[in-house]
C-alpha cells in the first residue's frame, strides 16, 4: 500500500499545479452532480476528520498501542 501511495504522489510531482487543481475541480463536481451538495459537504467532512485523526494518531505507533490496550487489555492472545 505504502508503495502505491509513494507512486502516485511521484507521479503528481511530475504534473503542473494546474492539472492537478483541474482534476481536484473536476472530482467535486462530480460528487455535487452524483450525491447532491450536503452529501458531497459531508462526504468532504468525513474524509478532513479521518486524516486528522489519522495524522495525529498513527504519527506515533506507542500512541495506538497505549489506545488500543485501554479498549482491549492485553490477555492471553498478545
């Protein structure tokens, strides 16, 4: 996955700024035309809060370890 992501942001860097903001453009008009505005506004939403929440949490791999030992505490299976 990893290799995946480094590909497409290598393949970007070749591109002009203009391409890549007509393909940001293009992308959201047709998530209005498809879903509507408040589901494309929503849509929008969910995707800042999930890379907040993703930057900020599995910036640090203890920060999750310690997380997810508070939800499932370490038994017989770790």
């Amino acid at each position: 996955m990893r290799a995946l992501i480094v590909k497409f942001f290598d393949m970007l860097k070749d591109k002009s700024s203009g391409k890549i903001g007509a393909a940001i453009a293009f992308v959201l008009a047709l998530f209005l035309v498809i879903f509507g505005f408040f589901k494309t506004l929503f849509i929008i939403i969910l995707t800042v809060v999930g890379y907040v929440v993703g930057a900020l949490a599995f910036s640090d791999k203890d920060k999750i370890k310690d997380w997810m030992d508070k939800i499932l505490p370490p038994g017989r299976f770790r």
